[in-house]
C-alpha cells in the first residue's frame, strides 16, 4: 500500500497543477478571443479538480513524498493545447496505467479502478485539445469546407454555414465566441 498511498499523492499533485495550469490557459484563450477553448479548459479543470478530490479521498493516513515536477511556462493559445495535449498523453498513456499495476500488486482494487476510470477520462482530455489545436494551426477553427452549425456561446444564437459569422448578429460578439457544434466532445 505504501507505494500506491505515494502515487496517489503523486496523481493528487499531478491534478492540482493541471486545474491550475488549465485556468490559466482558458485566462490566455479568452485574452486572445477564442471563448470555445477557453470554455474547454476551464471544463477540463473543473474535471482535473474532480479527479483531485476522488483520489484525496482514498488517503486515509499521513503520506509523505518528495517530487519533482516539469512544467512547461504559459504560451500562446496554440502552444498550451499542444502542451496540455501532451499532459494528458502522459496520464492516460503511462502514469495511470503504472499506478494501476502498482495498485493492484498492493490488492487495493478499488483505486486501482479509480486509476484506470480517471485514465479513460484523461484519453477523452488528449483527444479534445488535439482537434482544437489542429483546428487552430490549420485555420479552421471558425471556417470549414462543408456547411456546419455554429453556437454563439454568449448568446446561444445559432449560425448555419460554412464559417461562423465575423459578428453575432445578437449580441454582437466577435467570430471568437462562436464554437463548431459536434466538433468536440
């Protein structure tokens, strides 16, 4: 139990810093008016705060660790989503699943479910900020070839075309506040 108590606090810290590092992404999205991503990273911190407290949960005694952490320094919109891409490649594809063996080596089943559940999320994580940062290098964020259904997500206006509107007709918020309906999940 003694290493799975450690990873635990390891998964805990791990959490903590992307909520925070997720927020102050979204801060730099909105900055640079794209309020779809900075709608998805504030989401996706809200996820990692969940996954904290779940996972705070299972420490039923003083643990105590020392650890070293990589961070990458805040960037621009397209930067963070590749870098916070990477983040949750790391999660799902390494560290989960080795907190998981360990876990069930040491018979505690039930954080090692925790573990793999939280894991899937954080594949579904990786997923969303590859699309929107393909979207935004390849210039699609608010264009594409076929005709889609664009959101205002001030307003809730909703836009058939093949590009979001430069200007909501509503609220008149710029094309930035507009998100692709069924591009993300």
């Amino acid at each position: 139990m003694k290493k799975t108590y450690e990873n635990l606090l390891k998964a805990i810290a791990g959490e903590s810093m992307a909520r925070n590092k997720y927020t102050y992404f979204a801060e730099i999205a909105e900055k640079e008016v794209l309020i779809w991503v900075r709608n998805v990273f504030l989401e996706t911190a809200d996820n990692e705060r969940a996954h904290a407290k779940e996972e705070l949960e299972y420490i039923k005694e003083k643990t105590e660790m020392t650890n070293t952490y990589d961070i990458a320094p805040l960037a621009d919109t397209l930067t963070n989503l590749k870098n916070a891409a990477a983040g949750e490649k790391y999660e799902w594809g390494t560290m989960y699943p080795d907190f998981e063996k360990i876990a069930r080596e040491e018979k505690e089943d039930e954080i090692a479910d925790t573990f793999k559940e939280i894991g899937e999320v954080e594949e579904k994580h990786e997923e969303r900020y590859n699309i929107l940062a393909d979207l935004l290098e390849s210039k699609k964020m608010f264009e594409q070839d076929e005709e889609a259904e664009w959101k205002c997500l001030n307003c809730g206006y909703i836009h058939k075309g093949k590009s979001a509107p430069k200007t909501c007709p509503v609220c008149k918020k710029p094309q930035g506040w507009y998100m692709r309906l069924g591009a993300v999940r």
